[in-house]
C-alpha cells in the first residue's frame, strides 16, 4: 500500500514537499525491513523447534478401554487414567488395571470420569456409581456411602482437607480426615 502511493507520489512530486517523500520512503524501507525481521525471525525460530511426537496407547497396549474420560498425574509421576471399564495407572511402560469393586461378585465395569489427588496421596476418583477413595499404598478402594446412587463428575480436594464433588444437581462436601 504505501508502495502504490510512493509512485503515486513520484509521478506527482511537484506537489510533494521533500520531508513528506523522505517519510514516505523511511516508511515503505522500515517495512521491509520488518517484513524481513519477521521472516528471519521465523525461520531462526522453526530451525530451533524441535519435533514433537505422540506415542498412542489403545487396549492392545493394555489400557483398560479406549473410551478415556479422564487422565490425571499424581505426585509420585504416575499417570491415571479413567476409562469406560474403570481406572489404569500408567507408569510409562505398563498399564495396570484396577477392579474399583469391593464386592469381588460384582465384575461389572465403573466409568471413571474425574481423578484427582488429595492428602496423603489418596486419589479421589468420581465415578457413575459414586466417589471412590483409593489409597495408592495398600491399593484399596473405598466408595463413599453419601455418594452410592450418584454420577460424580467433578471431584475438587481443598487446602483444609475437604473433598467437593458434584452429584446429580448437588454439590457436597465430604471431610477426608474424619471419614
């Protein structure tokens, strides 16, 4: 654009004062030069870059169901990761699955949606069956009988040990210390 008005300007520089054609030349070099600051700036920076790769993990590499709701990172660098048949632990090269049910009759699968950590390392796991508590120590769940019934979808632990989680169209507040 101001390269246009420069010849514009040229063909009629009679009516030009000579600081308005110094300007209008300062500016047109000053964005070249920009325009060439960028560019070198972009190919510096993508020379720099390094490549980002994904590694994918589906059932066959031992997650518990492809459907994932949930993934979560505890203190200790483990991953976990709730899916549609209950929750993994990932330690970056295996996956172990955990049966959420304490009644060892009931096989049936628990959809994990929200993982999250409170004191003491226990993980806080929501799911459509209730909130569980799991100690990652002894690696025993705990279903929270003012939970049974409810979907849990969020669970949000607080500085004071309280855990809050949503249930149906409530939000309730559960103390981790005196059970």
């Amino acid at each position: 654009m101001i390269k246009c008005r420069l010849n514009h300007q040229y063909q009629n520089s009679s009516n030009l004062s000579h600081h308005e054609i110094s300007l209008s030349v300062f500016l047109f070099l000053s964005m070249n030069r920009f325009v060439w600051l960028l560019f070198s700036s972009m190919i510096i920076f993508q020379a720099g870059a390094q490549p980002i790769y994904f590694r994918h993990y589906q059932v066959e590499n031992g997650l518990a169901n492809n459907t994932v709701y949930a993934i979560f990172q505890d203190d200790r660098q483990f991953m976990w990761i709730g899916t549609k048949e209950g929750l993994c632990r990932f330690d970056g090269n295996v996956f172990k699955t955990f049966n959420m049910s304490s009644d060892t009759k009931d096989n049936s699968s628990e959809f994990v949606y929200h993982i999250t950590e409170g004191v003491h390392q226990t993980l806080w796991i929501g799911t459509r069956k209730g909130l569980y508590e799991f100690n990652p120590q002894s690696e025993k769940f705990r279903l929270i009988n003012e939970s049974v019934g409810y979907e849990v979808l969020n669970v949000e632990p607080d500085e004071k040990g309280n855990i809050w989680f949503t249930a149906g169209q409530n939000v309730y507040r559960y103390n981790g210390y005196t059970k």
